[in-house]
C-alpha cells in the first residue's frame, strides 16, 4: 500500500526470552493507592480510580535520557507495576483475567507535568499535554508471566539520586489487576499489546536535570532513566 509518507514504525520493548512487544495503546490507572489519592487531594473512600491514556510513542526504553520537556518546571515520577496484554476482548469476566490474557509485567515510570496538571484540573480541562508529552511513559523489559508468577504484591520503590522517595506495596492497589482489567474491557474493546500503568504510591516530588531516576517493583528487572 502507498501512503502520503512513510509510517512510523512500530513502538515495542524487549522481552525476556521472547520476540519484541509490540505496544497498541498505554491505558493508566489514577488514584489506585489510597496514600497517593490523599497525597493528590481525593479521598479513596470516595474517589474511586479512574483510566487516562498516554500514546505509544511516549514510550522511552530502559537505561536512557529523558530530555527535561519544555513547558514545565515541575516534573514528577510515578513509580508503577506495568501490565502487558496478549489476549483482548470485550466485558473480560474477573476471574478470566490470567495467563490467557496476560503477557507479562514491567516497571514503568508516569511521568507528569505537574503544574499543567494542576492548572488543568483547577479549569476543568483534560490533563493530555500533563501526562501524555514525548517520553513520558519509561518502561522497562518485559517479564513474562510464566517467569514472573502472578503478581498481586510485592514492594514498588522510586529512588533518585540513591534516595528513597517512594516505598509501597503493589498489594495496596485499590483495583487489582483483574478488576482493572475487567473494568476498561467494560469501556473499551481490549487488544493484544495494551499496556497498563497500575497506579503509584504516595511521595511524588519534582526531578531536575541530571538526577537519575530508578524504579522497582519486586521480581522484574529495575528501571533505570537518567533527566537530561
């Protein structure tokens, strides 16, 4: 087929032991532990998660340099487990959401623009150019779930500069995995190579250039991004 211009090329992360992933689409969960919700101004006994999305082509591939984005002068990190689908599909039932569904895990990084975010959420408008800017969804390789087991906890941790600014437990998600799941299969069709970004502890706070930013989720391979 000829088009206007070349494609872009497909946006994918390694995998352990496996072909590269081929990324659809970046769904992510907001508010999924209640200390960050409290942290943001919500209360999780009200509030309930809620999903947003990021392009595919803010994904940045572990071990490299995040250029400081324009338009901001307060970036912040979101440590968060990632979920990796091979398996899609409409009104997924809560108990089928395993190994058929399921590719893998990652470690992901959320980064936000966090005054355009605020300034967004005080005029009511979305938070696209405070979440979804050019590298703003770091990721590391996938580990699939036949290596990495089913995760249902485990401690996430952000550290920058060797300091421990997020420590959680992936236990402390208010949606699971499968209720996630189950819950955007309600609202959209689900296909072979979404991503989902979990959700993230409490302890955001800015990154300058030159801090070097990783990020942990028990059992898969860290994340390691440097702010240039």
């Amino acid at each position: 087929m000829n088009y206007a211009f070349p494609p872009a090329p497909v946006v994918t992360l390694d995998a352990m032991s496996s072909n590269p992933f081929p990324v659809r689409r970046i769904f992510c969960v907001g508010r999924n532990y209640p200390d960050h919700a409290r942290e943001m101004g919500a209360d999780p006994e009200r509030d309930e998660p809620f999903f947003f999305m990021k392009p595919a082509g803010a994904i940045l591939h572990n071990n490299s340099v995040l250029p400081y984005p324009p338009a901001t002068s307060n970036l912040q990190p979101e440590v968060e487990l990632v979920v990796a689908l091979h398996k899609g599909g409409r009104n997924i039932p809560v108990d089928k959401v395993d190994y058929d569904y399921v590719f893998g895990y990652a470690v992901g990084l959320d980064m936000t623009r966090r005054d355009l975010q605020l300034a967004a959420r005080e005029k009511g408008r979305p938070w696209d150019m405070a979440k979804g800017f050019d590298h703003s969804a770091p990721c590391s390789a996938i580990t699939p779930e036949f290596y990495a087991g089913n995760i249902s906890r485990g401690k996430i941790e952000l550290k920058v500069n060797g300091e421990i600014r997020q420590s959680g437990d992936v236990a402390d998600m208010i949606l699971k995995i499968p209720q996630m799941v189950h819950t955007l299969s309600n609202l959209v069709e689900l296909f072979p190579g979404d991503l989902i970004f979990t959700g993230t502890p409490a302890g955001v706070a800015p990154v300058v250039k030159g801090d070097v930013i990783e990020a942990t989720v028990a059992g898969l391979e860290p994340l390691i991004i440097t702010i240039g």
